[in-house]
C-alpha cells in the first residue's frame, strides 16, 4: 500500500509504533533517521486526513447556519 492509500488510521497507528521504536532507542543513527524520516512522512498523512475532516465538518455546519436562516 502507498502512502497516499492510508488511511487516518493505519497512518496513525504506524507513527504510534514509530515513535514507540524510536523511544525505546537501541537504534543505529541510520535506523534512527529512517524512522525519523517515516514518523514525518506519517505526521503528514494525518495532517492531511484531518485537514480534509476539519473542511468537511466546516461545509456541514455552514449549511446548518444557511438553513437557519
């Protein structure tokens, strides 16, 4: 699966493991920064998803308020 095909929450669970891996240390400096790298990558796929869930919700209540009025 791509990057572009996770979802919110596979993104998510897979930077929890990231950031638990990179907690635990042990790790050779490359190891480290490749985690790094794809702990950034993820936080971006979330940011994304929860971008496009903040618009969404935005479209919702601005129709709500329209037809308040």
């Amino acid at each position: 699966m791509t990057d572009g095909q996770l979802g919110y929450e596979q993104a998510r669970d897979e930077l929890a493991d990231v950031v638990a891996k990179l907690e635990a240390g042990g790790l050779s400096l490359e190891e480290s920064l490749a985690l790094w790298e794809r702990g950034e990558a993820l936080a971006k796929i979330c940011d994304r998803h929860l971008a496009g869930a903040r618009e969404r919700v935005e479209a919702v209540l601005a129709a709500a308020e329209q037809d308040k009025d």
